[in-house]
C-alpha cells in the first residue's frame, strides 16, 4: 500500500466530517476503504447503543454483516472483546479458537474467514464502537497494515466524538441511535431494490449508496423514499 494512498483515505474521511454528517454513510465508506487499503477480505462497524451493548451498523458485504450480527447474539469473538477491554482482540487462525470462542470460531470458518481482528473505536475512556477486519487466509495482519487500519479508526473516533463536543452529548446519542434505527430501513429498502431490479443484497446496497451520494442525500432518507414508496423505484436508479 501507498502512503498516498492512505493520505488520500484519510483526507476523504476527514472531508465527510461536515456539519449534519450521515453517520452510516460515512461508517460505510470507513468500512469499504478498509477492504481497499488492507491485506483484508471483508470488514464492518459496530456502534455502541445508549444501553451499553454492540449494534452493526456498516458492513462492506453481506457475509460480514451476518458473522457480525452472529458475535453479537452469542456474545463472544474479537468485537466483544475488543469493546469490553477497549484493547485490540483477534486471532491469526480461527479454526484454532474454538476454546477461545467456541461458536464463533465455527461459524466464521464456515463462512471462509481464517483470521479477524477487532480494534476498538476509542480516545482515552470514551469507546464509541469497534471496526471488524475479516481475513480469508490465516495470518497476522503486517505492522503497516495494522497501523493503516488504526489510523483510520482514530480519524473516525476523533470525528464522532468531536461532534459530540461541538453538538453536546445528547445531540450525538440521538444521532448514533437514529444510525442505529436506520440500518433496519436501509435493509428493507435494499431488499426491494434487490426484488425489483433482480440484484443481490450488494448490489442493491452499492445502487442505494451511489444514488444517494450522486445525489448528495442521505442514505437513510433515499432508503425510506424507497420503502415508503414514495418514489418509484426504477426510476429513481435507472440513472
């Protein structure tokens, strides 16, 4: 990997940080840069809720998502590790984890992943998330790799937080819980885009994504234009 290449991602992440940023917009494109930058195959987000628990918010596909979504039913693997110890958790060769993280280990395998870390999106006491990284061959990821990938999430925590210094604390939870709820609209809408216009669940999300950044509208309100029908589907993406 370049360093001009690193510099250009964080200069993006740095410009998306404007005045009523799209909170899952901007975690989705940290997530994509991830796969692009790193020697990784797959990788997500997950943000903390008001209650204090993991909630996947961005993932840069499908099988991601579902192994995210997994760790958090069976409350084990590298997210929550690495959000209760605000430390750094992973593991180079899952298959040899299953004492660590019995279920986990068994359904990422399955899944084709054989390595993953969790790095924790954190300043000081304040952690506001954890950025997956999911590796198709065992493996430690290499220093410079590991040091692109914490840069990244520093530039994404200090951004987050920084909001809520600037906006208060309750503007950002409010902000954070609505990304939250509106995961649930952005897969509804996905799904329909994926029915009407005969795609896969990525593809959907790619056309949602590029419509609404081609745009400049929030991912979340294209996503319920779509669900509310408001707009007609195969006009709206046939662009």
């Amino acid at each position: 990997m370049r360093d001009d290449s690193l510099t250009e991602v964080l200069v993006e992440l740095a410009d998306t940080l404007v005045d009523d940023f799209d909170v899952l917009d901007f975690l989705h494109l940290l997530s994509q840069r991830c796969v692009e930058l790193l020697e990784i195959d797959a990788a997500g987000v997950l943000l903390a809720d008001p209650r204090g628990g993991l909630q996947v918010v961005a993932s840069a596909d499908e099988e991601s998502r579902i192994l995210e979504l997994f760790q958090l039913q069976t409350d084990e693997g590298p997210c929550a590790d690495a959000y209760r110890l605000g430390a750094v958790v992973g593991h180079t060769d899952l298959p040899e984890a299953e004492a660590r993280w019995p279920s986990f280990a068994l359904k990422a395998s399955a899944a084709g992943f054989q390595a993953a870390y969790a790095l924790p999106m954190r300043l000081r006491s304040d952690i506001v998330g954890v950025l997956n990284l999911l590796i198709g061959v065992p493996g430690a990821l290499d220093g410079p790799s590991m040091r692109t990938a914490q840069a990244m999430v520093d530039v994404a925590t200090i951004g987050l937080l920084q909001a809520r210094s600037a906006r208060h604390y309750d503007v950002l939870i409010e902000q954070l819980q609505t990304a939250l709820s509106s995961r649930v609209v952005i897969e509804q809408a996905k799904g329909f885009i994926a029915e009407r216009l005969g795609l896969d669940m990525a593809g959907a999300f790619t056309v949602l994504r590029g419509y609404s950044r081609r745009n400049n509208r929030k991912l979340t309100e294209v996503a319920t234009a779509v669900v509310s029908r408001s707009e007609d589907v195969q006009d709206l993406f046939s662009a």
